[in-house]
C-alpha cells in the first residue's frame, strides 16, 4: 500500500506523501525520500533452538518439506527413468557389457539378467544421488558402466 503512494509521486498526482515508509529499492526508483525522521526497531521473534540431536529428529526435519505421498513420487520417478535410462542404452555401456560377458547365449539368461540388475540398481543410485545433492554432477568415472 506504501508502494502506492509513492507511485502517486511519481505519476503526479500527488506532490509528497507523509507516513512510516521503508526505503526500498523499488520505492527510489519511483521517487526522492528525505532523511528519516524516526527509525522502526524490526524484531525477529523465533523459537529458542533445543538440543534435539536424535536421528529421528534430524532426519524428520529433511523430510518436512513434503508430504510422504510426494516422496513416494519423487523415488517412483527416479527410479522410473533410471530404468529407462538403462532400457534404452542403445550401443553404450550396457550393450558392451553384455557382449563381453554373454558371446555365446543367444537367449535373456540369468547372467544377463544380473548384468541389467546392476546396471539399473547403478542408474538408481547415480540419478537419486544426482537429485538429492541438489544437482551437483559426482564423477562420470566411477559409475559401473564406465568402469
């Protein structure tokens, strides 16, 4: 509402206006302010910090931000396109991994299924650490396709 009146200033129609304004960076753009007459005293009110240092404590204030139903999503998703990632690996790391070890199978076996069980519990963890460090990109080197 202060905002208002200081953009009345600017547009004209009025020539000052008087009341407990902060100076804002948007607000001199708009006009000229005087020296302030009174100071406010601002006050943040918080909680006293406990000494709550369980596990359970700590770990329930990770979690906060969202909702159990929302987590399951957000590992439902990671997993989802971990699994994708590795089912449509055409000509990369998981291809190379399964001519190296399977030459002479013709059919899905149970090697080869150990094989696609690793590489997809490995694009698990990469995508999920990826998305739990915020983004931070870890080391291409030692993921087990690379390897």
């Amino acid at each position: 509402h202060y905002t208002a009146a200081v953009q009345d200033i600017e547009n004209g129609l009025v020539d000052m206006s008087i009341g407990p304004f902060w100076i804002t960076g948007e607000r001199l753009k708009l006009a000229a302010f005087t020296v302030p007459l009174i100071y406010d005293r601002t006050v943040l009110v918080i909680p006293k910090p406990g000494s709550k240092n369980s596990l359970s404590y700590q770990t329930s204030k990770v979690l906060a931000p969202f909702t159990a139903g929302l987590w399951g999503v957000v590992i439902l998703v990671i997993v989802c396109t971990s699994l994708l990632s590795v089912w449509f690996a055409n000509g990369s790391a998981t291809k190379r991994v399964l001519r190296r070890r399977t030459k002479q199978q013709p059919r899905f076996s149970r090697q080869q299924f150990g094989i696609y069980a690793r590489l997809s519990l490995d694009s698990i963890l990469e995508k999920g650490l990826f998305f739990f460090s915020g983004g931070v990109e870890q080391d291409g080197g030692s993921s087990l396709p690379y390897k």
